[in-house]
C-alpha cells in the first residue's frame, strides 16, 4: 500500500474463502520495519443485491496486536479502506 507522500506499507495476505459474488473473506497481516507481523486483520466483504442498487457490508476482526508499533497501522485502517472504496467508486462511475 502507498500513501500520497510516496510512504510504502507492506502486508501479507492470503484468500479465506470466496462464495461468488456474495462474499469474499481474506486475511492481512501488515509488517512492521523489522519485518515482523504488527497484527493480523481477517476482512469479510459481503455484497448483496437491492432494488436501488448493490450494498456493500464490511467487517474486520483484529487479532494478536504487537505491542505500540501497532498504533499507526490500527489507526490507519478505516482511513485505508475509505480511500480504496473512493477509489472502487471513480472506478465504477468511470
């Protein structure tokens, strides 16, 4: 992940689970400098079909938080997701 002053953030990742096109479910565990996990985040995406359009429903459960090198990521997570699904947004409107 890059932010807008060109900072980089590295995370691992894998697939829990998919069910097409309803849910998605995966896992990120964001690095820290030292190359060691900071936490693990499992994600759950879900998409459901409506009259006025599709509703997106999110969710994420933290676990086995590394001590303070942690609160930067932690505190970055919503903001991270706001700007992605901005993104998602413009790229759909487009």
């Amino acid at each position: 992940m890059a932010e807008a002053d060109g900072t980089r953030h590295t995370a691992h990742g894998r697939y829990l689970s998919l069910d097409r096109p309803r849910e998605l479910r995966f896992r990120l565990d964001p690095v820290g400098s030292d190359g060691k996990p900071l936490f693990g985040a499992e994600h759950e995406v879900g998409l459901t079909r409506h009259a006025a359009g599709t509703r997106l429903r999110m969710a994420a459960h933290v676990t086995g938080i590394a001590g303070e090198a942690a609160v930067p990521a932690l505190a970055g997570m919503r903001i991270g997701w706001e700007q992605s699904l901005d993104k998602l947004a413009e790229h759909l409107r487009a």
